[in-house]
C-alpha cells in the first residue's frame, strides 16, 4: 500500500533554512501529488502548497511566496520541502500529503509527520 | 480564500451516541469537501472525500453529505477509538483550507 516516511525532527535558528523529506513506496510516483501540510502545536491544519510529481510543477499558498521550495527525485521516488528565512511561528509539524488517488487536491495518505522547531 | 466554518469546536458524548459535525464554506465548494479523522501525537487520515464518498478501510458508522456551502460529518455510533479531533478541507479551489477542527470525546 502507499506509504510516505519523512526525516527526523529539526532545529533551527531564526533566518535559516530547512530542508523536510518525503520518501514514497507503494505506488506508481509520477502518477500522483505530493502537498505539504503544517500543524503548529495545539492548532489546526494549514495547507502549504503542491508538487506534480510528473511534472515537477508546483503551487504554494500565497503566505509563503518567497520562502518556500517543493522539488522532487524521481529517481528514488521522493519529494523535499525547503522553507527558508525561518521565524518562530515556522515552529510546527511538517506533513508531506499523498494526492489523486481520488482528487488532485484530497490528502489520501500521510507521511508521519516531520517536528520543525525554530528557536535562538 | 475559501473560509471553512466547523462546529462545534468541541463535543462530549456517551458511547453509541450519534455525533454530528458541520462545515459552512464561504462560497458554493460544489461538494469538493473531505474530512479527516487525527488521533493525538498521529497524522491526520483521510475518512471521507468528495463529501461522501467513505475511503477504503474506513467504518460504515462515518458518512458525509451536503452540497452548496453547508456539509456535515456523522458517526452513527460512537466508538472509543473514535475520540479524535476531525476536520473538514475544501478542495474546490487553491489555496485549500481547513475548518478549525472539532475535538470529540468521551462522556
């Protein structure tokens, strides 16, 4: 069955950057989406932006324009999230997002999720 | 943006109760809606997509309807394993949001 596994957790100072990574298995990877979902603690869900695995052609949520980079190796089936200029509210769990197995845009199956904690 | 209203933010019922959540989108989503079951300290899971539509695996206790802007999320009988928070997302257009979540628990 498709499966995504992330990196360990991280710690950063403010203004750098972080590079998150999603390996896949268990499905055709270029057939798919991979998004990228944060959770700052005790919060709710915010959708960052997508990957076309194919394509490598990517759309992200206005309020990281600037700051976000979502690439792909299709080689080795994985996909990278790299955030940069890190604040204290950059502090969340990172979730890579399976997409079209049903609609481009539906989170069909999740990594276990990525701990980014920004900190002096 | 497309804002998603869910309610309540959070619930207490008793085992076998039959617990309902809504969500209220901004705009007509055209039924693009999912909802998502998290366990704590867990990834969120995917229960419902395209506002009814049960994924595989999921329990035929969990439904969705709805249509235009008003959608709810029903589990006919709750269960202990179902204490979760659950949230809807719409996927109609970018950027995709989510609705604040709705804790359930166990009375």
């Amino acid at each position: 069955q498709a499966q995504l596994l992330q990196s360990g957790a991280d710690v950063k100072k403010p203004g750098a950057s972080v590079r998150v990574s999603c390996t896949t298995s268990g499905f055709t990877f270029i057939d798919y989406y991979i998004h990228w979902v944060r959770q700052a603690p005790g919060q709710g869900l915010e959708w960052m932006g997508r990957i076309n695995l194919y394509s490598g052609g990517t759309i992200h949520a206005p309020k990281f324009q600037g700051r976000i980079t979502m690439t792909r190796d299709t080689s080795i089936s994985a996909a990278y999230l790299d955030l940069s200029r890190l604040t204290s509210d950059d502090t969340a769990r990172y979730f890579c997002a399976g997409g079209g197995f049903h609609y481009t845009d539906t989170f069909d199956v999740w990594g276990q999720g990525t701990m980014v904690t920004v900190s002096s | 943006d497309i804002q998603m209203t869910q309610s309540p933010s959070s619930l207490s019922a008793s085992l076998g109760d039959r617990v309902t959540i809504t969500c209220q989108a901004s705009q007509d989503i055209t039924n693009f809606l999912s909802w998502y079951q998290q366990k704590p300290g867990k990834a969120p899971k995917l229960l419902i997509y395209g506002a009814s539509n049960l994924a595989t695996g999921v329990p035929s206790r969990f439904s969705g309807s709805g249509s235009g802007t008003d959608y709810s999320f029903t589990i006919s009988s709750l269960q202990p394993e179902d204490v979760a928070t659950y949230y809807c997302q719409q996927h109609t257009s970018l950027p995709l949001t989510f609705g604040g979540g709705t804790k359930v628990e166990i009375k």
